[in-house]
C-alpha cells in the first residue's frame, strides 16, 4: 500500500483501522502499523485474541437480530477494514434480504469498502462517508437506504472510545437512538480497564503513537450508552460471555451488550 494508491492517506501515522485489521489477521496494515501492533501486544500477549473476541461478539449480536429478534436493517458505524465475518455477511446469511449500511471516515476504509463490502442480490449494502460526530448527517443519509418506519439496528462496535468526552458520547448515542423507530436495537462494545490492570498501559501506548485517540469506560459507563432501551440478556457483560457458543469461555476488557427500543 502506499499514499499514491490510496490519496489522503497518511501511511506514518500507525491507525485504528489498520492495527485491528493486523490483530485480525487480515492483510490491510503497513510498518507502522505492526510495530505499535506488536508493542502493545508485548504489554497484552493475546491482544490478538481479544480483538477476534470482540469479533465474534459482532457475530453472534448480529445472528441474534437478524435471526430471533427479526430485523432487517443495520446501521453499523465504525466499520473499520473488511475482514471476516462482517455484518453484512453474517446478517445475510441468516436473512438474505438484510439492508446494512456501514459509515466510516478512513479514506482506506472507504476505498475497501466499496471494493469488498458487497450484498447478496436480495439484500443491500452501501457505504457513508461520515464521522460519528455527525449524527445527523448520518441519519440524512441512511435514510436514502433504510426505511426508518422499521426497525433497525445500530452497531457502535469499539468505536465510541474514541469519543474521549463522556457527555458527548452519550449525547451521540441518544440522538441516533432517538431517530430510530420503536423495536429498533442498539449494540455496543467498548474496552475497559476492570480486569486487567495492563490494558491502562497498552491504551498509553496506543494514545501516543496511533490515531485516533482511544479512552477506557467501566462496564457501568456503558450502560448509561442503552439508558431507556430494554437490555437483551445476559446485559452488560465482558463479550465473550455474551450468550457463548462454547463453555469455560474467559473474560476479557471488552465489555458489551444489545438493547431494544421499547
């Protein structure tokens, strides 16, 4: 990858997007990237782990709405590099004519998504250039694909960390949550700092050399994001024991949840 291909991006300056896609697995990361990747990963050895933890959060959150919970249209905002198992993938497979709008702002976000972010021919899928910052901008937008007399679902997933003010990040939640329709779901997922005190220390790390910006909540700080939703149980949970698959699954400072719109 280089500035040349991809314009407006800035290959000196290790990235949200572009670390996780190198925890992930994936392919879309440069020096950079891996080496602040890798210093982090010294402080917190199976980071990688984590991150294909919160991944299969994302999975099984989304399995659930589209399957038990029936919804048909998602919002999902902070997309981040394609990997595996994106929304799309995993809405559609369980419902083929799920709608799913993603919304980011990395130009090499962008660049991929439309590349790769495609929909099964009964469904949908389209991209929003926007910053979670914009709310209104994004609900202007999504509008020209989702049809907001019927439930949708929000997925903020490990993204409003980077909103570093509390009382913002709440005020965007509910003015989101506020333009959805009742029986529509929100999904969140955030890092903390509870269980392992070293995740303090890989986040000065990360807030020193990559951007944006990231700050810890308690599992008690997120709740306040579904204030007036209806939370899906188990609740507020580390994400791995969200509704697991497999027993004797361990915690992680990855805590999360889904609620409904009454």
């Amino acid at each position: 990858m280089s500035d040349a291909q991809f314009p407006g991006v800035d290959f000196t300056v290790p990235q949200t997007a572009r670390i996780w896609n190198y925890w992930l697995g994936g392919k879309d990361h440069v020096e950079v990237d891996r080496r602040v990747g890798d210093e982090i990963l010294q402080v917190i050895p199976d980071m990688a782990q984590m991150a294909r933890s919160t991944r299969a959060f994302l999975v099984r959150a989304v399995r659930h709405l589209a399957g038990e919970a029936g919804v048909r249209q998602f919002l999902d905002i902070g997309t981040g590099l394609p990997t595996a198992d994106n929304t799309h993938e995993v809405a559609q497979s369980v419902a083929p004519d799920a709608k799913i709008v993603y919304v980011d702002n990395d130009p090499l976000v962008l660049a991929h998504a439309w590349a790769l972010l495609t929909s099964s021919p009964e469904g949908t899928t389209t991209y929003i250039d926007a910053d979670l910052r914009q709310p209104e901008k994004i609900i202007e937008e999504a509008r020209k694909t989702l049809d907001f007399d019927q439930p949708i679902a929000l997925m903020l997933m490990g993204i409003l960390g980077h909103i570093v003010d509390d009382g913002e990040a709440v005020s965007i939640v509910r003015r989101l949550i506020d333009a959805l329709p009742s029986g529509s779901y929100l999904a969140v997922y955030d890092a903390t700092n509870v269980l392992r005190p070293e995740t303090a220390e890989a986040i000065e790390i990360w807030n020193r050399s990559a951007e944006p910006p990231y700050v810890l909540r308690t599992p008690d700080q997120i709740a306040e994001f579904f204030t007036g939703l209806e939370l899906v149980e188990p609740g507020i949970v580390s994400c791995p024991l969200w509704r697991p698959v497999d027993e004797g699954t361990e915690p992680i400072d990855e805590f999360g949840g889904v609620g409904r719109k009454p």
